[in-house]
C-alpha cells in the first residue's frame, strides 16, 4: 500500500489529478514495475523511448538505472515537470507524431505503460517502422494482449495477432491486476515484449489492407472477401494461388497462419 500513498503525496506535490481523458492509471506495483525494467534491461539497445512517463513510475527507476529515455507525453502539466528534470520531453501525442524524426539509432527500444485508448493503433502503427525501433516493452488490457500472442482458429485470432506475429517475436513478460494502478482500471492488463523480424522488414502497408478485406466477414470464405479488393487479373490466379498454399475453397480468414498470410500477400502483389 505505501506505493500507493507515495503516488497519492507526488500527485499532491505536483498538484495534479490522473487524469482520464490521457488514461493516466499510474503503475504502483513494485513487482510489475520490476518485470517491466529486467525485461528493458534483458534486450539491448542504443536508444530508449519511452511514451507516457506520467509520475515516473518507469522512468525513475530507467533513470536509476543510468538509462535516459527520450519521452512522449501528451500531458502538458507532465511534460514541463520531466522537462525541468533535465530530460529531452516531445510535447506530442505519439499517435500523430512523425517517427522518423526521432531518427532512431539501430537496435532502439520503446517501453511505456501504455494509455489504453492507443495501444492497439500505435502497435499496428509501429510494424511499419521505424525500422530502427528494435524492440518494444508495452503494457496492453489483458484482452487486447491475448488477441495480439493469439493462435489461429480461436475466438481471438484476428488482424491484430497476425500484425504483430509477423512483424515481431511476441512473448509475455508479466501480468498485472487492477489493484497494481492507481487509481486501479476495470479491467486487468498484461506487459508483451517486441523484437523485430527481420524477414518482414520488406511488407508494405498494403499487408495491412489484405487483413482488413480478410477480416473484414469472418464468417465469410476469404476468397470471397477477397474478390473485392483484388484487380481482375490477380482474381483469376486465385485458384492457383489457394492450390499453392493448400487451402481448401472453404478456408477462412482465422484459418491461415501468419506465415501463410505473409505467402499469399507474397503471391498477390510480389510476383515479379
Ligand atoms: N508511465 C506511467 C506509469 O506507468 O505510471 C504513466 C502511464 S499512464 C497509463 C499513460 C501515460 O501516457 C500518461 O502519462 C499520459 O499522460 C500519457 N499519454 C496519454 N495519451 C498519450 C498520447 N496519445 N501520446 C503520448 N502520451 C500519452
């Protein structure tokens, strides 16, 4: 409980209230925040970012441990606290800020408890680069972490699992519960380590947009969601294609492994 009472007198000190608009649930729990750091510490790298410091839950024990991340924080009334701490702060939001200009040195890594509302969007985002960004420790809604580690043919495979599993090596590194956070969410969470494949350095955004029609009537044969995002020639290939990667007529979307999403991405658009 002291945890949560030295939070409580810093949000005194500092004259601020979580605020919820910024899902500002500040971690608390001296375990979690351990899992989060071995796990920073366990991957190395050149370059530290860190989106949402909030009171610094990781950001001071980074700082203990002699690593200065560069941060992300939307929160003006945070910012100007980590600015007059002597850290490079971008007063942005990380959604909508340009990553290339962080102009990341190679093997970079990105930690944060992330604010719920643009966790999935930021890790879809990120697939695409920068190329830099090596590896990535987040914290998600447990929800939302067992769609992004999930396994074909469940109930929770979907774009968002074959996004992250072909684009990173996805493993868990902790749970946490709502008594972890102050104030504590609804629901509980769980943190994912990130570390990119090299293989799908090379896929386009437009991988993306295959899931998208893919996904889009799961219930639906995928090759007859396909037929409306394909031009014609690519449409009379398809049989040959579904041969090629023994797929039955049937198949559906969450049948197909990501492997097998990246060889008909491979076989649609990488022909030459
Ligand atoms: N790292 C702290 C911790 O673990 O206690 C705070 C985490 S809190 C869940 C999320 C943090 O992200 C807050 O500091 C919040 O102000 C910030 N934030 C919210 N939306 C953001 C956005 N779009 N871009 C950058 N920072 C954001």
């Amino acid at each position: 409980m002291s945890e949560v009472f030295d939070l409580k007198a810093r949000l005194t000190e500092m004259r601020i209230q979580p605020k919820k608009a910024f899902g500002q649930n500040f971690l608390v729990s001296p375990q979690v925040i351990n899992k989060i750091i071995e796990a920073v510490l366990r991957r190395p790298h050149t370059d530290l970012i860190e989106i949402g410091p909030g009171l610094g839950a990781l950001t001071e024990r980074l700082l203990e441990k002699n690593l200065k991340p560069r941060l992300i924080e939307l929160d003006r009334d945070l910012v100007e606290h980590w600015r007059a701490r002597g850290l490079d702060v971008l007063d942005h939001d990380a959604l909508k800020l340009n990553w290339d200009d962080l102009q990341l040195k190679p093997d970079s890594l990105l930690v944060s408890n992330l604010p719920y509302q643009i966790s999935t969007h930021l890790v879809v985002d990120r697939c695409f680069g920068p190329q830099n960004l090596q590896h990535m420790v987040l914290m998600f809604q447990k929800e939302v972490a067992q769609r992004l580690t999930a396994q074909p043919r469940t109930k929770e495979y979907g774009l968002l699992s074959v996004m992250a599993q072909t684009y990173f090596k996805v493993e868990k590194v902790a749970d946490a519960s709502p008594k972890d956070f102050y104030p504590p969410p609804k629901i509980a969470s769980r943190v994912l380590g990130f570390e990119r494949k090299n293989e799908a350095r090379d896929l386009s955004p437009r991988f993306l947009s295959l899931l998208k029609a893919g996904f889009a009537f799961r219930r639906k044969f995928l090759l007859k969601n396909l037929k409306g995002v394909v031009d014609k020639p690519t449409l009379e290939l398809l049989p040959e294609i579904w041969a090629q990667l023994k797929l039955k007529p049937q198949a559906r979307a969450e049948e197909l492994k990501p492997e097998q999403w990246v060889t008909l991405y491979r076989a649609l658009y990488d022909r030459n």
